[in-house]
C-alpha cells in the first residue's frame, strides 16, 4: 500500500507543480506522473537529510521541498523539450 500512496502522491505534487509554474506545459499525465514521482524522491532524501523522517514518510517539509523540485523539473522538461523541437 506504500508504492500505491507514494505514485498518488508523486501525481498530486506533479499537478500542484503544474498548477504552480506559469503557461502552458505541453506535458503529458505520464511526465506529470513521472516528474511528480521524482520530485516526491528528492523532497523525502532532502526531509530524511534533515531528520524529519523516513524518504518515503509523508511530512510538511518532504512536501513542500517535492513541490518545489518538481515545479523546477517540469521547468528543465520544457526548455529540453523546446530545444528537441525547435531543431525541427
């Protein structure tokens, strides 16, 4: 029941950080999926690092710090994504 808590989590910080990050991302639900999950990874080791809990224990600062990081992957996917298409 952990790994299924952990991808609906990965997907609400993944659509939180969409919803964060300004205009328009032409992403899909499976890079919403996949950078949500990522950025739940790195916010539960940087709470782990600070001892607030375990990598995959749900707690404020994981949170946020997932947040965070996957509102600045979506941002990384979209300017690799630009220039992927723009050599077009």
């Amino acid at each position: 029941m952990t790994m299924i808590g952990f991808v609906v989590f990965g997907l609400v910080v993944g659509a939180l950080a969409r919803l964060i990050k300004p205009g328009r991302q032409r992403l899909g639900l499976l890079w919403t999926l996949l950078l949500g999950l990522a950025g739940s990874v790195i916010g539960g080791t940087v709470a782990s690092a600070l001892g607030t809990g375990d990598v995959f224990e749900l707690n404020v600062l994981g949170a946020v710090v997932a947040i965070i990081a996957a509102v600045a992957l979506i941002g990384v996917a979209e300017s690799l994504a630009g220039r992927s298409r723009g050599r077009r």
